[in-house]
C-alpha cells in the first residue's frame, strides 16, 4: 500500500487535471461545448439510449442532461425518437452529421494530445492510458452512494 504522502500528492495531481480538462475544452469546435461533445462522445460509445440512461452516464441532473441534449439536437447531431416500450420518454442516437461531428471531435483531441504528448513514448502513453482506467475502475460508479471517509478531527492544542 501506498504512503500517506504518496496518495496526497495524488490528490494533487488529480486537482491539476482540471487544467488538462479546460486545454482539452479548448480546442473544440465553438458550436459544440464540453457537455454536448460529452452526449456525442457516450451515444457514440455506448449506442441509442434514453435520456435518463444518458443523464447517469453525464453523472449530472436530469435538467443539465436535457440543455445538453437540447443544444445537439439542435444542430441535428442527435435524433429523438419515442421510446415504443414508454411512448413518455425518447431515445437519442447519433444522426450521420453527429458521427462527421464525433470524428472533427475525435481529430481535435487526437491532435492536441498528440502535440502537448510528443516527447512521451508509446509505451509511455499506453501506461498512462491503462492506470488511468484502472483508477477509474478503482472508484466503480461514482453515482452510487459509496460510504464516505470521514473527515480528521483535530484535537486542540
């Protein structure tokens, strides 16, 4: 197991990713913010799904979820259609325009990743891509009502 010190600084580290997140957020196209390239990227990863499904995966409410998904459907990057099981709620999926958009998505990430990653190996990135998915797997669902660590308490000097 790891040092305390060790798994401080990882908490530091993970706090920088955010800079990371926002270079990323950066570079994409100006009609297709964070959270609408995050609805493109999950419908294109997981396929047709419902809106509820959608809002978990987001990890955000179900108001967030429909702004989202709004702002795509809009642009005709997603189609709703009537669910045939629960005519009350909708399933999206990914229209041929939403696909040309995932790929411009797909070349911009690709691109900047590849420019801020050059002077790291093959090896190097195939590493940092596997620990990064075990540390995702490590926290499971985030949505779910996991115990939390209480915080220290101080004893008074």
């Amino acid at each position: 197991m790891a040092a305390q010190r060790q798994y401080e600084e990882l908490a530091r580290q993970l706090s920088a990713i955010g800079a990371v997140k926002r270079d990323l957020a950066r570079i994409l196209p100006h009609d297709c913010p964070a959270g609408s390239a995050a609805v493109l990227t999950l419908l294109s990863r997981y396929g047709e799904m419902r809106m509820g499904r959608l809002a978990e995966l987001l990890a955000v409410d179900m108001s967030v979820t429909s702004r989202h998904v709004a702002h795509v459907a809009d642009r005709g990057w997603i189609d709703r259609s009537p669910d045939p099981a629960d005519k009350r709620t909708r399933i999206l999926r990914l229209t041929p325009a939403g696909e040309r958009q995932m790929d411009v998505l797909s070349e911009c990430t690709t691109r900047l990743l590849a420019e801020r990653l050059s002077d790291w190996s093959d090896d190097e990135v195939g590493l940092l891509t596997a620990l990064m998915a075990r540390l995702r797997d490590s926290f499971g669902d985030c949505r779910s009502a996991a115990p939390r660590v209480a915080a220290p308490t101080r004893t008074p000097a």
